[in-house]
C-alpha cells in the first residue's frame, strides 16, 4: 500500500512538472500574451510573469544589440517604461488585434512596440 502511495505521488509529481514545462512553451503571440497575464488563481502566476519580463527583456536586448541605432524602429521612451507596462500593452493590443494570436511571439511583440513606441525622425 505504501508502495502504492509513494509510485501515486511521483506520477503526480512528474505530472505536474511536465505540465509547467509545456505552460512556458512559446510559438505564438497568442501563448506569450497566457503566460504575461496569468489568471490571479493560476499556481504559476509569478512564475509567469517573471518568464514573460525574461521574454521582453531578452527580445529586447537583442534587438538593441543586433539593430543599428540607425535603423531601429523601436525606441522606448526616456525614463523607460517598465516590463510590466510593456507586457500589459501587448496583452491589450492582441486582445484588439486578435488577428496576430498566430503570429510568431517575437514578431507580434516588437509589430506591437512599433506602434506603442515608434521611433521619432
């Protein structure tokens, strides 16, 4: 019986971390904008929302890497916007534009910043 017990909490154990594991699995706009605006019930909310300001900050930074001051069509105000204002805008505007949920998660999030925060020429 005990034997029982124990292989039933490890199944359950193991069943939970797999299901967390798929929970941060992002493809598209649609899974960035679950995991940046969790339910208040959801076990993973923090959790979720630090992956989502690890998602913005890392996009982030790489686009400031990679893209020439000159031909960036993002530009954060100054003083900078927080994570969870930027996060809380692209929930916002897919929830207007539920045409992108399909789009890929990187190209929805900076097709998003690039009207909430265009460069000024």
């Amino acid at each position: 019986m005990k034997l029982a017990l124990a292989a039933a909490g490890l199944a359950l154990a193991l069943s939970s971390q797999v299901m967390a594991q798929e929970h941060f699995r992002l493809h598209t706009a649609g899974e960035l904008a679950r995991v940046c605006s969790p339910a208040a019930a959801d076990k993973h909310a923090d959790i979720s929302i630090a992956f989502c300001h690890g998602v913005l900050a890392g996009a982030h930074g790489y686009f400031q890497t990679t893209v020439p001051a000159a031909d960036r069509f993002v530009c954060l105000p100054s003083p900078d916007v927080t994570r969870a204002q930027v996060a809380n805008g692209f929930v916002a505007w897919l929830k207007a534009r539920p045409q992108y949920n399909n789009d890929g998660a990187v190209d929805a999030l900076f097709r998003y910043a690039a009207e909430a925060y265009p460069c000024k020429r």
